[in-house]
C-alpha cells in the first residue's frame, strides 16, 4: 500500500479536431487548469504533472501553479509519451489521466490507485461503465468485454459482445485513464504491435497481446470529455451548471 502512485497529464496543443484543446477556456479558466485541480483532489497522490510538447500549453499551466514535464513531439501514442515522463519522474504507478476530461471524478482515479495498490498482480488498470445498445453501435465509443475477477478480455470498436439474442447483451464502455506499473511501462515500447492493435488503432491491445493483466474497474457513467468544436459547448454548459 506504500506505492508512489503519480498522476500524468498529457496535453497536446495540436489536436486535429479542435486545436490548442488544453487552452481552451470554461468557465474562466482553461481546461488543462481543470483537469489538474481534480487530479489534485485524488487522495493518496504523490505528485501531479502534465507532459506537453508545447510552450504555450506548459506557460499556461506553470501560470496557474502546475507542475510541467516537456517531452518530444514524436511519440506515437500517449503511452510513449508516458514513457519518456518516466525517466524524469520516479514512480512504482502512473496513472495517465487525459488533458481533455475535464468532468473526471477525483473518487474513480482513487478507486484506480486503489485497486492497483491492493493487488499487485495486476499490470495496468484502468475504468468502464454501462452503456445501452444504441451507443455500443459507435465505434468512436471503446467497448470492453470483462473475465469474473474484472481482468479485461478484449476491447474494441464493434458492439462486444455480439448482440446474437439482444437481451442477453451488456455493454461496458472503456473509460480511457490507465494505471501502469513501473515495469509494464518500461517493457512497452519493445513490445511488438499486433494486428489486432493495428486494425482497431487501440494500444490497449498491444498490452493484452504480450500477455499483460489489464483490470477494469467499473464505475457510475462518467460525463463527455472534449473531442470537437460540439463537445466543448456541452461540457462548457455542464460545468456551468455546476457539474
């Protein structure tokens, strides 16, 4: 239960859909300064940082009292980027918390870091959540498919499990915050892409594919996070409101 459990941040400011996403303002502060100020409210924490590749999104954080780490503009994927956080930030868990979910609940990362402190058996952990029939046909919406003790089976962005007798079917929506351990990171880039990482553009697999548990905790249905333009206004009025 002593693990040095850390949260990451990565913000990039050159998103296709909706550029300098992390600077974006609700509410009167940007969101980046959102996602840190929940991350702070996770008890148990060791440290909070944001991994950018950018100056203007690392002089917006330092200006609200953030802690930055710069990393290469290069990596392919947000767990390279974690990587490369390692060798600058000592851990036993990391726990890679996306710049743009601004509604995240500080009690479902603790049930991460929980649960991941609890069993030491498991490599990396991450959340789902229920869902209905109608969304699972999204493939932008990740499903995951659970073994009895939590340890996810597959993930993908077809409808899992396929909805033979409808039913009998349960969606789970994978929430996308991880929990890695130490070694699980500092393997991961020598592991082999498969083709099934390769076909469905999830990293996840490549994870399941060298044989790494990945545990799934299940929580309430979380808010939307910001992908485009039409999420910003809807999660701009949540907050608002006072979500």
């Amino acid at each position: 239960m002593n693990d040095r459990c850390v949260i990451v941040i990565p913000a990039r400011y050159a998103s296709t859909r909706l550029p300098g996403k992390p600077l974006a303002d609700i509410a009167g502060k940007p969101m980046i300064q959102h996602v840190v100020e929940r991350a702070r409210d996770v008890p148990g924490m060791d440290a909070v940082v944001v991994a950018t590749d950018d100056a203007r999104v690392a002089d917006a954080v330092r200006a609200f009292g953030g802690h930055v780490v710069m990393t290469s503009p290069d990596h392919p994927s947000g767990t390279d980027r974690l990587v490369e956080v390692m060798g600058q930030l000592s851990a036993d868990i990391y726990i890679n918390l996306q710049g743009d979910e601004p509604l995240m609940r500080p009690g479902d990362v603790s049930r991460l870091a929980l649960g991941m402190r609890t069993d030491a058996s498991v490599g990396v952990g991450t959340l789902c959540h229920p869902i209905d029939a109608a969304e699972a046909q999204n493939p932008n919406v990740v499903k995951v498919v659970l073994a009895r003790n939590g340890d996810a089976l597959y993930f993908s962005r077809s409808p899992i499990p396929y909805p033979r007798e409808a039913e009998a079917a349960r969606y789970l929506k994978h929430v996308g915050v991880y929990a890695y351990r130490r070694e699980v990171l500092a393997s991961y880039s020598a592991m082999p892409q498969p083709m099934e990482e390769l076909a469905e553009k999830l990293e996840q697999l490549r994870l399941l594919h060298a044989g790494v548990r990945i545990r799934a905790w299940e929580v309430a249905p979380t808010g939307p996070g910001v992908d485009t333009p039409e999420c910003l206004d809807t999660v701009r009025r949540l907050m608002e409101a006072g979500a």
